[in-house]
C-alpha cells in the first residue's frame, strides 16, 4: 500500500516542479539566467516573468528606435541646412554652374559659404553640446556658458582688441578667445577658494566685473566707428568668416568636443547628489573642474569667432531632452545636432530676409526669448535640477 502512495504522489507531482529538478543548478539560483527563458508549463509566476521581460525588451528597443530616429532626422535636416547655406547669399549660387566649372561660383563657394556653413555648425553643434553640459552639471535647466562668465569676458576681450591693438580680425578673435579663458579662470579660482558650491556666485561676480570693463571701453571708444565695431561684435555674426581664420579655433573645439564625449558617463553622473557621485568612484571637485574647463574652451574658440551668439546653448539641449525625455549620451548628441540646425538656419535667416545683412543674435533672440517664457510659464525653468 505504502509503495502504490509514493508512486502516486511522484505521477501527482506538478510539471514545473519536475522542470525544476532536471535544471541546472546555477539557472535555478539565478533569475536574470536562461532558467527565466526555460519552457516551464502550467506556471502563472513563470508566465509573468516572461511577460515582464518581453514588456520590458519591448519597451527598451522602442526607447533606443525613438531615440535613433530623432537623431537621424536631425542629422538629415542639418543636412538640408548646409546645403542650403551653401547655396543662400546676396551672390546665390547655382549647383549647375558650380558642376560646370564656372570659376566666380568656385571662389565664392571655396572662400566663403564653406567656411561660414563649417562655422555654423560647428559652432552651432559646440555651443548646444556645451549648453547640455552645463545644464547638467549645475543641476539647472537655465543654467547657460556666460554663468562662469565666457561670454561676458571674451565680449570686453574683443573690446579691448578693437581700441588698443592693431586693427586686423585676427587679433580681435585671439584677445577675445583670450578674455573669454581669463574670465572663467578667475571664476573658477574664486570658487576653488572659496569651495565648490560657490562656483555659480563666483561666476556671477566675473560676469559683473567683465560687463563693467565693457562699458568702460565703450565710454573710451570712438563713437563712428571703434564703437559700432564692438557692438556688432558683441550682436553676433558670421559674415567675416574665412578659410584662413578658423583652423586654429576649430581644431580647439574640436578637441574639446572630444574630452566632453569622452567623459560623458562622469559628466551625468555629476547631476546627481555629490555623495552618490563620489560613492560611485567619481572624482566630484576636480571632474566638474575638468569638465567646466572643456566646456569653455569649447565655447570661447566659438564665440571668439563669430561673436556673443545667444540662446543656443539654452535652447539646444531642452529640445532635445523634450524628444528623448532622458539625460543620455544621445541627448549631448541630439543637442549638439539641433544646436547646428539653429545656428545655420539662423545665419541663413541672417543673410537673406533684408537688404543688408542682419546679425545672427537677432534670430536665435527672437526664437529663443518666446521659449524661455514657455519655460516659465510652465514651471520648468525655476532652477529644479535636471534629471
């Protein structure tokens, strides 16, 4: 009787069990194994958990799908954009002529569009990576380059240059590139100084000091022209862009456009709390100093070029977190991308809507101001950190 029991109980005994007992013994321990993949039949736990997974796989490749096709679309219109920029002008090229050899369409597209369409996207794509960068590690979405003062000290750098120096692009791009490092070196010594959470206050105090050396060479300049020339420069604009001006300054922001891709996983991590950083082996106060430095080299070979160029480090890296909706290594890249498409469509805006050209500031004013009352409005620029 006993023997006809357990022969019973053993034909009685669940099939998941019995599936069980004929693994092996480290997919039984582990869940995240292939014991989860398993055909286990009759069990409802088993069946959620592959429900859970294939929910999760699902979700994960739509995220990486939106991701790349926002990415791809951006980098299509940017596209679009130089070909455009290229081709936009007071003298307009034709594709056909340029094929056929015609020798004034070659100069003006050698010496001029290609420069100025390299340019703007390349100072587009810096200042919108930049703006990502330090949005993210100040935990501030409004957080913009002249919060440590770049922008302000290259602006009095360029002044300086147009006053006491002699009169030549060049020298006005090196005391403007120049004034833009000096200004976020004292920022960032005072904070070094003072400590790391007084950076941004630091940054400030540059900003003042830099605007106040401004106006007093503004005081000192010649009105009809010494005058004109600082606040067009100051305006922003691509119009004096040449084949032989920009090698040093993109070769340096190529560089650090590198150094910032390169540190990208330290650069997310630096928006969270600074013990959790520094829990997970990241060196807080000399990476965000690292990392701020990379920024503004960025930033100044840019601006040192082309002028005070507003909005597109702000602008840039909200829209593309409004597309990704996460703080990724696809959302610098999505910012630098979008940061391109602005500035290029804005200098083609520039150059073509009035008799004479306008400044490229005007343009990234008039679609960045309308966004950062939307920021406002909707609670989304009051300084909370960026997740």
């Amino acid at each position: 009787m006993r023997t006809k029991q357990r022969q019973n109980a053993k034909q009685n005994t669940h099939p998941a069990a019995q599936n069980q007992d004929s693994l092996p013994h480290s997919q039984i321990d582990r869940p995240d194994s292939a014991a989860l993949h398993a055909p286990v039949s009759g069990g409802s736990d088993s069946a959620s958990c592959e429900s859970a997974q294939h929910s999760l796989g699902y979700t994960i490749r739509r995220s990486y799908d939106h991701l790349s096709l926002a990415t791809y679309l951006s980098a299509l219109l940017l596209l679009t954009a130089c070909v455009i920029s290229l081709l936009a002008g007071k003298y307009p090229l034709s594709l056909g002529k340029i094929l056929a050899g015609d020798a004034m369409q070659l100069q003006v597209l050698l010496t001029l569009r290609i420069p100025r369409t390299l340019m703007a996207v390349l100072g587009g794509f810096a200042l919108g990576a930049a703006g990502f960068v330090f949005q993210t590690v100040f935990r501030n979405p409004l957080a913009a380059p002249d919060m440590i003062g770049v922008s302000s000290g290259a602006s009095a750098g360029a002044a300086f240059a147009i006053l006491f120096l002699p009169a030549s692009a060049a020298a006005v791009t090196l005391s403007a590139f120049a004034g833009g490092l000096l200004a976020v070196g004292i920022a960032l010594g005072l904070a070094s100084a003072a400590g790391s959470g007084s950076i941004v206050l630091a940054g400030i105090a540059v900003h003042s000091l830099a605007q106040t050396v401004l106006m007093v060479l503004k005081l000192t300049a010649d009105p009809e022209r010494q005058l004109a020339s600082i606040e067009y420069w100051i305006m922003g604009s691509l119009n004096a862009i040449t084949l032989s001006r920009i090698p040093f300054y993109c070769a340096v922001c190529v560089i650090g456009l590198i150094g910032l891709f390169l540190l990208h996983r330290q650069i997310i991590l630096l928006s969270v709390d600074e013990a959790e950083a520094r829990m997970l082996g990241v060196p807080v106060g000399r990476m965000r100093l690292l990392v701020l430095l990379l920024a503004t080299l960025v930033v100044a070979s840019v601006i040192s070029v082309t002028g005070v160029i507003s909005f597109i480090g702000l602008l840039a890296p909200h829209i593309a977190r409004l597309l990704t909706r996460d703080n990724r290594l696809h959302t610098l890249t999505l910012s630098g991308l979008l940061g391109g498409i602005l500035l290029t469509v804005a200098d083609i805006l520039a150059r073509t809507v009035a008799a004479s050209e306008l400044p490229v500031s005007i343009f990234t004013s008039l679609l960045g101001a309308p966004f950062l009352l939307y920021l406002i409005m909707s609670g989304n620029g009051g300084g909370r950190h960026v997740e």
